[in-house]
C-alpha cells in the first residue's frame, strides 16, 4: 500500500473517502486479562494470530471518527466519548475485552496529533 501524499499535494477540496496509509497509528496487545498502554506506531501492517477469532468467525469491531479544523486553525474531534461508549458496548455484546473508554479517547488524540499536517480544513466533507 502507498503511503499517504504529502499534505501539500492532497486535494482538500475533494476529499474522497479512499483510504490513505498515514505516518501514525495507536496499537495496544490485550494480553494475560488486561490492556497494555499502548503506543503509537508507523508500522500499518497488522500483525494478526492464525488463530484470532476475528479471522475465523469475524468477531472484530471498528470506530471511525471525524477530526476537523475550526476556522480558526484549531483541530477538533467530534464526540470521541461517544465512539468509545460505541466501542465499549459493542466489544462486551461480542464478549470481547472492551478497551478503556478514557484510553480510546487519549489514544486517539495522541493518533490525530501524530498525524495533525493530514486533518483536513474546516468546511471539507459534507458541509462547505
């Protein structure tokens, strides 16, 4: 998979919803009846167990939140706590460790800091 184009060479104005390998992303192992911290890494290969169940009955959730520029400059997130009550409830009504509602949401303001050159302006997406 090609890596994501500098910001200077994204169009922001017509931002698509193709998926773009960017420089960071949060990993964290669950292991021995707990979470470990986590870090953030460059790595976007997933390293995954032959065995993992969401290979083999496709027990797996995903939360994808929007991240956003104020007129102003300034990144904001949109409801994180939200998507990580989601995250929290779906993991446990698929009997999956459910991550740490408050770590989601750290974890996903230290990805968007990582990663804040490729937040988009305000106004992109479905408002202009």
């Amino acid at each position: 998979m090609a890596k994501a184009p500098a910001p200077s060479e994204i169009d922001w104005q017509n931002l698509g919803f193709n998926y773009m390998d960017l420089p960071y992303r949060f990993l964290a192992h669950y292991q021995d009846g707990k979470w470990d911290d986590g870090t953030l890494t460059e790595d976007s290969t997933l390293h995954i167990n032959e065995g993992s169940p969401a290979l083999h009955y496709g027990q797996a959730d995903f939360e994808g939140l929007k991240a956003y520029r104020t007129k102003s400059g300034e990144i904001q997130l949109f409801r994180p706590d939200r998507n990580a009550a989601r995250m929290h409830n779906s993991c446990e009504r698929l009997l999956m460790p459910p991550f740490p509602e408050d770590k989601f949401v750290e974890a996903v303001k230290a990805v968007v800091k990582a990663n804040a050159d490729y937040v988009p302006p305000y106004g992109t997406g479905g408002t202009l």
